[in-house]
C-alpha cells in the first residue's frame, strides 16, 4: 500500500540506522586513536586561554537537549579562565555528561558545580542513579570497562568515554576522580590548575 507522506519507507529506516552505525563507529575509532596518542605520550594540547564556564554551561545544556526528562542544575560562575585545549577539554567534560545521563533514573537529577579555588578549579558533575560499588570504583576508568548492566538497566556506550575523560583531564595537568558517595548521588570531581 501506499506510505503517507509522513511515514518513512524501509530503505529511510535502514538508511537511518546505518548512517547512525557510521556515526557511532567513527566516534569509537576517534575515541581510541586519542587514547593510543595518550598511551604514547603524543596527545598535543592546543593550549590557550579558555572560559571553562562557558564551556561547562555549554556542556549542560547540550545535556538538557539529550535528556529533557532530567533535571538539569547548574552552579557555574561566569568568567572563569584557564588555559586548556577547548576541543579536548569539551570532549571530556561531554563524556562525563553522557555518563551522568546514561547511569540515571527516570526524572533524576544532573548537577554541574564549577568552584576556583586558590590553585586551581573544580568541576565537578554529580548525577542520580544506582550507586557504584567499591570495587569498581577504580575499575570504571578502565577502557571497555562497564559496570553491572543491572546497575543501568541498559548496556549502551563503549566503555571508553571515562578513561578517555582521565587521559585528557591528565594531559592537563589535572585530575579526574571518583567522589565518595552520600547515596544519593554519584560525583565525578575534575580538578585542573587555575590561570597562572
């Protein structure tokens, strides 16, 4: 019969869904060779002056976008400037947002805190959702690493956006950790050092 005008024909559907294939491949392909870069010691920074709040209430909202069912909060003061690769730093703080969504409840919360403390600013992402055990609380920045499927009731993603978030947040001479846990939420802490 025929389609309304509305309605996709299979070959749209299967265009679609391998254009998204294609898309989720090179992203993986891209995340690795960062990762082989790091592992070589050859991961350049294109450092300059950058504003990290920008950056992070970009990052927020690109989230609302994703996940308009989550309740987005944000605590970040204007101005705020390091020196850092934009790209990379982006990249990282976006893959911690995709894991604040990812590892959520229904209707839960995503909070973004930026805190300049006297050497050095602290981004820190918390989220919602099932709490991480001890023993995979350094297993988590392991590349391929997922934890208990039980915990986020799905098995998306590639088990690389964290290490590869470590790697660059290190690159910059900072850190990225795992907060201890209040039960309520999950706190990923990025540490960098200010402006000089």
């Amino acid at each position: 019969g025929c389609l309304s005008r509305r309605g996709r024909t299979p070959q749209q559907e299967d265009y679609n869904s391998l254009h998204d294939e294609i898309s989720r491949r090179k992203a993986i392909v891209q995340k690795l060779l960062l990762l082989s870069l790091a592992d070589a010691g050859r991961l350049q920074l294109h450092l300059q002056p950058v504003n990290l709040s920008a950056i992070l209430v970009n990052v927020a909202e690109d989230c609302q976008a994703q996940a308009p069912s989550l309740n987005i909060e944000q605590q970040i003061p204007p101005d705020i400037q390091i020196r850092a690769d934009p790209d990379l730093l982006e990249q990282a703080l976006q893959n911690l947002a995709s894991n604040a969504i990812k590892y959520n409840r229904a209707g839960g919360l995503v909070r973004f805190d930026l805190l300049p403390e006297t050497d050095h600013v602290l981004v820190r992402i918390a989220n919602t959702g099932p709490q991480i055990p001890p023993a995979d609380r350094e297993r988590i920045f392991e590349r391929f690493y997922r934890a208990d499927p039980s915990r986020s009731g799905r098995v998306d993603g590639t088990g690389l956006g964290l290490s590869l978030a470590r790697e660059i947040i290190r690159a910059h001479c900072g850190d990225l950790s795992l907060e201890a846990s209040d039960h309520q939420l999950t706190r990923f802490a990025v540490k960098l050092p200010a402006m000089a």
